[in-house]
C-alpha cells in the first residue's frame, strides 16, 4: 500500500471518529463561527444581487400602494398586476438562490468539518450541477409546508383553539424535517432527489455510541435550523425596533449569516449519521468526493462591507425615503385591551367602560398631539384620551352621568382651547313604563379631568313618547358661542308620509346660559336614534348656521342655510333627492354624511349614498347649495362606512374613505370636484362600523378608524396619521 493511501485513510479515520462523537449542534455551531467569512460567501455572491435587483424593480413597479408605516415599508391593500407579478418573480428568484446557496454552503461546511476545505468558486459550481435534484426537494418542500400549515389552520377551525393546531403542526414538522438531509446526499453524494429523501430518512434513523434515532435527528434538525435561528432573528428585531437603520442592519446581517449555521448544522448531522451507519470506505468515499480544490483566500474587510452594504442601502431608504413614499404612524389602539368588562366597580355603580366594534362616533385633535375619541352606541357615551398621537398611553372613562337617556347617539364639538362640549339627555321616569316620562337635552363640559354639566346652562329641547326619535349635531360658534341642531319625529298619522321637526339653538357662550330657539323646517324624513351622521351643522359669518340633514331612508340630502343667525328667514334646498335604498338592513345605519363650511360659506358634503354605497362629494356652487357638482370618491359597495372629512391649511376637502375592493383606507385631497386619491392604511380585518378624522396641531389629518366588523371576528380600534400627503 502506498504511503498516499495511508495518509488518506488515516485522514478518513480521523475525520470518521471526529464525526461520530456525540453532539451536533454546539461542534456546528462553533465551525460556523470559526469559519464565518467563509461559510457566507455564497450567500453574499448570490442573495446580494438577487436582493438589489429585486429592490430596483420593486421600485420601478410600486404604485401608490407602497407607505413607510411607523418608518417600515409596507404595501397598502391588494397589490396591482404590475406588483404582483413582480412578487411573484422575487419568490421564484428568491427560491433559486436559496436551490444555490443552501448547497454550496453545504459543502463548504462538509469540507471544513472533515478536514478537507473547499473553495467557494467549486461549491458553487457543485451546487450548479446537482440544481434540478435541489430544486425538486424545493417544490416538494414547499408542498409539504402548504400541507403542514393547511392541516393546522383545518384543526384551528375545527376547534377553534391554537393550542390543538400546534399539537397537529408540531409532530407533522418534525416527521417532515429529516427530508433536510437530502441535501447534502444530493450534493455530495450525487443522489437523484427520490433517492436522496430515502436515503435521508435512513440515516436519520442511525444509532450508536449514545445517540439516538429518528426523533433525535428530528429535534436537532428542528432546533438548529428553525428554532434558534427565528430566536436570534426576532430577538435581533426586537432589540433594534424603533431604528430602521438597526432594523435594516440586523434583518440584512443575520439573513446572510443564518444560512451559514443552518447549513452546518445539516452538513454536521449528515456527516454524524453517516460515521454511525457506515465504515470507513462510506466515509471516505464522500471525503473524497467533495471537490479537489483549495480553499482560497478569505478577505475579512470585503465580506464586512458586502454584509453590511443592503442593510446600509434599506436602513437608508427608509429614513430619508428619496421616492417620495407616503409616510405615516399608525397606532392599534386596541391591541393589548381586554374586551371583557371590568371587574372594578366606579363610585357611581357603574363598571369601567368597555369599547364596542360599532362605538366610534368623532375624534378631535388639537395641540399638544393629545387627542379625544367620543364613543357612543346604546349606552352612555365615553371619552377616549390619547395623551399624543401615537396613542401609547390612553385614559377611558364615562362622559355620561348614569342614568341618561342612552339611545340618541351623543353629539360632540371642540371649543377654541380644547375643551369639548356633549350634548346629554338626561330623562325623568322610566322610559319603558311612565306615561310621563321626558328627557331633557342638556351640556356637558369636559376636559382631560372629565365631563361635568354646563355650569348655568338650560335644557335646550325636551323629548316625550310621542317624539322619541331625535338626532343632535353641534358646531362652535364663530364668537365664542354655540350652535346645536336637533330633529325630532313628529307623530305618524295614517295616510301622510314621515315628518320630522327641525330646530336650531343658538348659544353666545359654550354652556348655552341664554338659548335662543327656533323651529326652522318640517321634512319629509324618517328619523332614527341609530343613524350615525344623520345631522351636521356649522357656523358661518356672523354665526349664521347651516344645516345638513342626510335621511338613511330614502338617502336624501337637504340643506337648511339662515340669512341671520336668530335664521328668521330659513332657506330649505335639497341638492340629493335620493330613492329607494338598494337594500333595507343594518348596514344602512352606515349611510351618512359629513359637511364643512368654506370661508365663503360654500357646503362641502361627503356622504355614502344609500342607494348603491358609493361614497360622494358634493360640492354646492352657492351658500344655499340650490346648484352643486358631484364626484363619485369610491365604488359601491355594501359594507363602507360613513366617510370622514376635513378641510386643511390650503382649503382642500380631505375625505377619508373605504376602499372596500382593495382593502385599504383612502384620502381624497379634493379642490372642488378635481380630487387625487392616496392610500394609507391597510385593512387587515375588512371594513369596520366607524371612521372619524379631524386636523392636529401641525395640520395633518388624523383618522380614527375600526378594522374589522363587531358583528364577527377580530376588530380593533386604529390611529393613523398620514404625515406627508401629497400636494
């Protein structure tokens, strides 16, 4: 025997013993990081490129989908054609890098661990030979991953508990995993794929000096290639949030260098089973099979930079976001609440309040980024505090006292320095059993200390049996002072339609101590205490109010304008004639509509139109809206509701709305009826029962929203603030 062979097989039996020693995970572990400059290289010559190129394209191909939510990136809604091909490319280049690196990565660690290094230039070119077999164990793994998660998410509804779809999923990962040992019989081996995944599931199964079988094989599988790497990595994450330039290094970073771990961790238990099951000859010929040349030359400094340079490129893009991407901070208000009642009983009986899908009436914001979310549904109202705009930190109490009448829905306004003013119906008697029973219309102040009555103020309006049906809006007066506008239904006599009676109420000072009270119109409407936004109301020059009253009924709009402001000479106009709801159900309680007054007293009117859902603008030509245009803002649909709308520092009407066919919240920034349309939030939940927006003190438009429906599934309260709309 030559002294070649001798060498040789005396180098086989050294790396053959080193292999069956017992332990996998801290021997890869520790090889990876001796030799980390190394064992990345594919993984930079390879996923770099394919990274780059992908963010170039994504670039060119992003529509007004794509935001910086909270400084990360993010698609809004259903992706276009354009994106989705792209998406559906990057998964595929994506794959075939992964068919490459894993391979090649694969064999440089096999060298390593026996002894006998490899160049990064022939791993790859092995990884390039055996690509079809690899790339059939990639569509055959991503087959059984569909079927693994598949049979979870089955369990989940079956039972309805996480629990049992983990007791599905786990064992089925880990009967799945060993197929990772392909792999490296495929690449050094030369198997074909069907030959390798049963040649995989054979060595998983070896035993000695210790170590046990199949199930042994599995767990270290499972906890050095899924578990500990998705623990660093969401670790990593969580340590960096709140600096996308962090976030950007370590995602880059630690998705380059994981592959090199896992790879290890494969190529160390391929190595250990096969010492286990084989001999010396089995050992030495896949040794000697790996390719002849050297290592090569490591360069610490250039593999450094390439690690750091996407991080560097993502972390950059994000900060100073040079395409011009919509930005915004958005805010699950809801996230971490309990929708349970409280088990603490206030001093005046009553439980803490609790948050209802369908309670979001209004939202104010003003200085100081602190802002204030009336909430109201069939009970008494409540006030949500925000201390600022992110919403972090959130005070809920009742604003109601107990005892009100709790079936109007609560009206709101904002007074100059930030205090609010509710309109309360406190009630005498029993509703359900006094012949005399009554509710009076009164003023609650309330500041972030709470609600208290209107000091000195009056009842504005008294409600019986016979006009139990009312609505009531208000709006601050030009001077200091208020004004409120309250419907009533009159009684229904057989053979006429639907009357109500309008009234308006004029106060010089918030708590109303001296109200002046007119009857301005009877309508042919149908009045609801469920409607939201059925009324608005808002001062012009010289306190002149203006009305809108939207009927869900029928879906007409009628504008009620006063010459004065005591409005002895009221102006009824109806520019919406409407019709025949297309369907009759509790999603017309949705239908509502908004109004703004600009500096000429000309109307702004947004609203969902009850025959199709279409959310609309109408903008009136003249003060008394007699003439007015309308844009269609969104497509029908049933589930949308009422839009949101407020005008900015340069006059544009910025009407929030749902875009029910792509699933996102959208602002149209409207100059008359030329309006440009942005989306900025994505609905994870579908469409939910309440949006309200309003300005904050920089001028941008803050939305209050609910995702999701309360009729089923999760739902959440959400905050989005768009900081850089477009012009």
């Amino acid at each position: 025997m030559s002294e070649a062979v001798l060498r040789a097989d005396t180098r086989h039996d050294d790396a053959m013993a080193a292999g069956q020693r017992s332990g996998v995970l801290r021997p890869a572990y520790a090889t990876a990081a001796r030799h980390l400059i190394r064992l990345v290289a594919p993984a930079l010559l390879v996923f770099v490129p394919v990274g780059l190129l992908s963010l170039l394209g994504l670039a060119l191909v992003v529509d007004g989908s794509a935001a910086l939510v909270n400084g990360a990136f993010e698609l809004i809604g259903a992706p276009g054609r354009p994106l989705a091909v792209w998406t559906a490319g990057t998964l595929l280049a994506s794959l075939a890098a992964q068919a490459v690196v894993v391979p090649a990565t694969v064999v440089l660690a096999a060298g390593l661990l026996a002894g006998r290094p490899v160049s990064t230039s022939a791993a790859l070119r092995a990884a390039v030979r055996c690509l079809p077999a690899i790339l059939g164990l990639t569509l055959l793994g991503v087959v059984v991953f569909a079927a693994i998660v598949a049979a979870g998410a089955a369990t989940l509804l079956w039972d309805g508990e996480l629990l049992g779809s983990f007791a599905v999923m786990v064992p089925l990962t880990l009967l799945a995993i060993p197929c990772l040992l392909a792999v490296p019989i495929v690449a050094l081996e030369g198997r074909p794929a069907g030959g390798a995944l049963k040649r995989a599931y054979v060595l998983a199964c070896a035993r000695g000096h210790g170590t046990g079988g199949f199930w042994s094989s599995a767990v270290t599988l499972a906890f050095g290639v899924l578990v500990l790497p998705a623990l660093v990595q969401q670790g990593a994450q969580w340590a960096a949030s709140g600096n996308q330039l962090a976030r950007g290094l370590a995602g880059s970073v630690l998705g380059l260098v994981v592959p090199a771990f896992q790879a290890t961790v494969i190529a160390r238990l391929f190595l250990h089973r096969l010492a286990l099951r084989g001999g010396t000859a089995e050992y030495g010929q896949v040794v000697e099979g790996l390719p002849g040349s050297g290592p090569g030359s490591a360069r610490p400094a250039s593999v450094l930079g390439a690690l750091l340079v996407p991080g560097l490129l993502y972390g950059g893009t994000m900060l100073v976001n040079p395409l011009g991407w919509l930005e915004t901070t958005e805010t699950v208000v809801t996230a971490t609440w309990s929708r349970d009642r409280g088990p603490e009983i206030q001093a005046d009986g009553r439980p803490r309040p609790t948050l209802g899908g369908w309670d979001l009436q209004a939202v104010h914001a003003g200085e100081g980024a602190r802002m204030v979310m009336l909430m109201d549904s069939s009970a008494e109202a409540k006030l949500l505090t925000c201390a600022d705009s992110t919403c972090d930190r959130t005070r809920y109490a009742w604003a109601e006292p107990a005892g009100v009448d709790g079936d109007p829905r609560a009206a709101v306004a904002r007074l100059v320095g930030g205090r609010l003013v509710v309109a309360t119906w406190a009630q005498e008697g029993n509703k359900l059993e006094d012949d005399d029973w009554r509710a009076r219309l009164g003023l609650l102040m309330c500041d972030a200390a709470g609600c208290v009555p209107a000091p000195g103020g009056k009842p504005l309006a008294e409600a019986t049996h016979a006009t139990d049906d009312r609505l009531v809006a208000l709006a601050p007066g030009r001077y200091g002072g208020l004004v409120v506008a309250h419907v009533r239904g009159l009684p229904w006599r057989e053979g006429e339609e639907d009357q109500e009676v309008l009234s308006i109420t004029t106060c010089e000072d918030p708590a109303c101590t001296s109200p002046r009270t007119k009857e301005v119109a009877r309508l042919p409407s149908r009045t609801s205490v469920y409607q939201d936004r059925g009324l608005a109301v808002a001062a012009g020059p010289l306190d002149r109010p203006s009305v809108v009253r939207f009927d869900g009924d029928t879906g007409s709009i009628t504008v009620i304008t006063c010459a004065d402001s005591d409005c002895a000479r009221p102006r009824v106009e109806r520019p919406v004639h409407g019709g025949r709801p297309w369907r009759r159900d509790d999603h017309d309680n949705q239908s509502g509509a908004t109004m703004l007054l600009r500096e000429d007293t000309r109307p702004l009117i947004a609203y969902r139109d009850s025959a199709d859902g279409s959310i609309r603008l109408l903008d009136c030509r003249n003060p008394e809206c007699s003439q007015a245009d309308t844009v269609v803002l969104s497509a029908p649909g049933l589930d949308h509701a009422a839009p949101a709308m407020v005008l900015d520092r340069d006059g544009r009407a910025l009407v929030a709305y749902q875009d029910l066919d792509r699933e996102r919240l959208v602002v149209a920034a409207c100059t008359g009826t030329r309006c440009t349309h942005t989306p900025v939030a994505k609905m994870r939940h579908y469409a939910g029962h309440g949006l309200a927006m309003a300005l904050n003190g920089e001028g941008r438009p803050v939305i209050a929203w609910m995702d999701g429906s309360p009729y089923g599934g999760e739902w959440h309260l959400v905050v989005t603030t768009p900081l850089n709309l477009p012009s």
